[in-house]
C-alpha cells in the first residue's frame, strides 16, 4: 500500500480500532444546499450505523422507487462506524419520509434545486476510540502514558510539517487493509483485462475474512463454477453474488460482470492504482530527507484553501526564480507542495521531486500505462495532483471508558504480529480533516499498529 515510512521517530501507543461500531464516528462537515419549497430534490440528513455507502444509497433508492443514480452525495464514508451526512435525492418529500431502513434515521431538511457533487463537503469530524494501547514489546501502557505518546508525536509533527499537519498519505481503506484488492483490479482494467478484474475481485485471498468468504474464494479460485461458487456465496458478499450471477447467465462477459459494481465503486478500482502511485512516491520523498512543506526547485505547489483543500487549477512549477517566494508561502499555509496522482494527461514534478514521483509509478507497475479504458471510457482518468501534507484541527485526547459487546477479534485476543493488548488503556480521540484526507491515516502515525489494526 505505500505505506511504509514515517516522518516522526517515535514508538505510538499501539492499539485496534472499531473494536465495536461505536468506537468510529465520522460526521461531514458541510454546507445544506440552498433550500426552496418549489424545489426538485429533497434534502436530507442522513446517519448510518455500519452501513457500507453504496449498498446504503441502493437501500434508500428502492425505497424511494428510484435509480440509486438520483440520489447525490458528496462522499463515501467508513462501513464499520457511524456516520452522518447530507443527501440529495431526487424523490418527493413525502416519499424520502416515508423511508425506513434498519440502523439508521433519515431527517428531512427540505427541497432544493441544487445537487451535491463527491467532495463538496468541506471535511469530516472524526470521534475515535483506540483500545488495548500497548508498547512495541506488547505490554500494556496506562492512559497517562499513551496521552504522553501523542503529545509527543503531536510535538514531532509540528517539528518536522509543521503545526498541526501530517503527511498526506492515502488510507488503507483505500486499498482494503485484510485484502488490498482495489489497486489490484485497477491496474487489471487499465490494462483491459476485465477477466483478470472479475478473477482477483471475487477470488484474491484475504486475511480475517472468516471461514465462509475463504471458502466462497477458493471456490471460485480453483474451479470458476460461477454456479458452484453462489451456492456458498456468503450473504455480505453481495457484490461478488452479482458478478458471478451476471456470469452464470453469460459466460465469458467479464466487462459485462464488471460493470455489475455500482460505477462510483468501479472508478474507486482506478483511484486506488493512482493512490499507490501516490503513496510510493511519497514514501520516496520522505526517505530522502526532501521536506513535505519546504520546497525545492521542480516541485509543483499549489493554492492552499479555506477549507483545507487545494486549488488544483493555480498550480505553479518552482523554479530558482520563485523558489523563496513559494517558500515564504507555504510556510505562511498559502502554498502546499504536491505529488501525483498519475493518469492520462498527468504533470509530473521535475529534477529529485520528479525522480521520487517516477519511482512511485515505476513501483506501482505502472510505466508506459495510457489510462485510457476502451471498453468503459468513463473510467478513463486524466490524473491530478494531490498535497503531500494535510492539516487538522480541533484535536482532543481523553481516557476513554471500558465498553462490552467487542468485536469477535478482541474476544479472540492477540495473535503473533498484532500488537494491542486487553490491558491496555483506551483512549478517545477528536478532530476534523479536509476532505479526502483520511483519519485512519492520522491514527497510524499515532498508534505505529500493524495496517490489519485500522
């Protein structure tokens, strides 16, 4: 996944996340459209407890009687957690009202003309709950301890970004951290190689999945009976069923079988290649001792926003003529360095900062790649730029209670390579983030756990 370096020299307070629903809240920080009586969407507050995004919007949708399609939202959040957010649907209101899914509350705010587009929001206000804090030995540490570590790292960061900032990593939910599968099937259908597509998503292996799913995979894997494989298909793998479905019906239509994927998952398969091009290259970067806020002549910065995002559009080269002038500003927070996010019509920054962006797509395996999806062309992707530190704030650190009913993983107790502990402190963590900066990623350089902890 790239994820493979930190900036900050430090031993965390270890630990699992979402060892109950509970312990992962996530609400968007956003702006409700404009609201008119006269208009055609209906406006809603939406919060889902341990409801996957699409498969919740999908939910929604045959309740309104719609196209998932026709209901707009600006983000798709964790599955194990709970989380709030704004939705446009195009329905009436009485109908959105009349709605009722399990684990969760629909609050009608009203009509609007207006749709909301993916990253509208302006970011996200994470409560997160770590348990079982331990040292890299795994013995358990106390809740004094563990709020003394993240001081600490919190004073690193500070020392090493700059305030209140960390690198800008691309999380492993991303990826997937039991099985990084998405990057996989993207590289595969950039490559138009849907079979191989179809094969990796339904069959790769993973690890934690429970006996069901590895035996619904090896199935697949050794025999691709898509008929033999259904008929111990789990339940929750509905999106695998679908696949396989699509392929018992007619065999050989891969891209058919492929496109079976709701469309914003198909292009997250494409997105999550581009993110471990990104995250090599900034690992690259990070080795080299090259600074994250500091930039060097070749380094492409870009306009920094109110709302923690950049202004893509305003790039501008660093060069020996503007080179302290773009270091005054992004010292003042104006300016942010960038890395790519390869595609089509990528930039690339030059001289060392280009060498670490070329390794990151050379390990990647992506070198000569066009991007170009002949048979989906929307998910043809021209690439963009993305920072390479992201700030947050509003940060709070709290012991946090004892909770019971924990995930089967915690009742099982640490195996050889996990490092939490029973023991161990839990501790209570708030902040937000811009949008499209990941909070998993900012409990890493916290805790310093294995990727499977997240």
């Amino acid at each position: 996944m790239g994820l493979s370096t930190w900036t900050v020299p430090a031993e965390g307070i270890g630990g699992l996340l979402k060892s109950r629903v509970e312990d992962f809240r996530v609400e968007e920080s956003s702006k409700v459209p404009a609201l008119d009586a006269k208009g055609r969407f209906t406006v809603a507050r939406v919060t889902m407890t341990n409801w996957e995004t699409n498969r919740y919007l999908r939910r929604l949708a045959r309740g309104c009687g719609i196209n998932k399609n026709r209901i707009f939202s600006s983000g798709l959040k964790d599955k194990r957690a709970i989380t709030t957010q704004i939705l446009v649907i195009d329905a009436p209101r009485r109908k959105v009202e009349s709605v009722e899914i399990p684990d969760s509350t629909i609050e009608v705010l009203g009509r609007t003309h207006q749709k909301v587009a993916m990253g509208d929001h302006d970011g996200n206000r994470f409560t997160i709950t770590v348990r079982g804090c331990c040292d890299i030995s795994g013995k358990p540490i106390d809740a004094k301890e563990a709020m003394r570590r993240v001081h600490e790292i919190r004073s690193g960061l500070a020392n090493s970004i700059g305030s209140d900032a960390f690198p800008n990593w691309i999380g492993p939910q991303r990826f997937g951290s039991t099985r990084p599968v998405t990057p996989e099937v993207g590289k595969a259908v950039i490559e138009g190689d849907f079979e191989r597509a179809v094969d990796l998503y339904v069959g790769m292996k993973g690890t934690r999945e429970g006996a069901e799913s590895e035996a619904f995979r090896a199935s697949w894997r050794n025999d691709r009976n898509p008929q033999k494989s259904l008929e111990i298909a789990p339940k929750r793998l509905g999106y695998e069923s679908a696949m396989l479905e699509h392929l018992a019906k007619k065999p050989d239509d891969y891209v058919g079988a492929f496109k079976t994927l709701p469309n914003s998952l198909q292009l997250l398969m494409v997105h999550s290649i581009q993110s471990l091009a990104f995250n090599h290259a900034l690992s690259q970067r990070i080795k080299s001792g090259l600074s994250l806020i500091e930039p060097v002549v070749g380094d492409l910065v870009a306009p920094l926003l109110s709302n923690g995002r950049i202004d893509v559009g305003k790039m501008a080269p660093v060069s020996p003529s503007n080179l302290e002038r773009c270091r005054r500003n992004c010292k003042l927070g104006r300016l942010v360095i960038t890395g790519t996010l390869p595609g089509r019509e990528s930039s690339f920054a030059e001289r060392e900062p280009g060498k670490h962006e070329e390794a990151g797509v050379k390990e990647a395996g992506l070198e000569g790649v066009d991007w170009v999806v002949k048979q989906i062309p929307r998910l043809t992707t021209s690439g963009t730029r993305r920072a390479l530190s992201v700030p947050f704030r509003d940060i709070s650190v709290e012991q946090a209670p004892d909770a019971n009913s924990l995930f089967q993983r915690w009742e099982e107790g640490p195996i050889e390579g996990d490092r939490w502990h029973p023991d161990g402190a839990s501790l209570r963590l708030r902040f937000t983030l811009p949008a499209g900066a990941y909070a998993t990623v900012m409990m890493r350089e916290i805790m310093r756990s294995p990727l499977d902890h997240y």
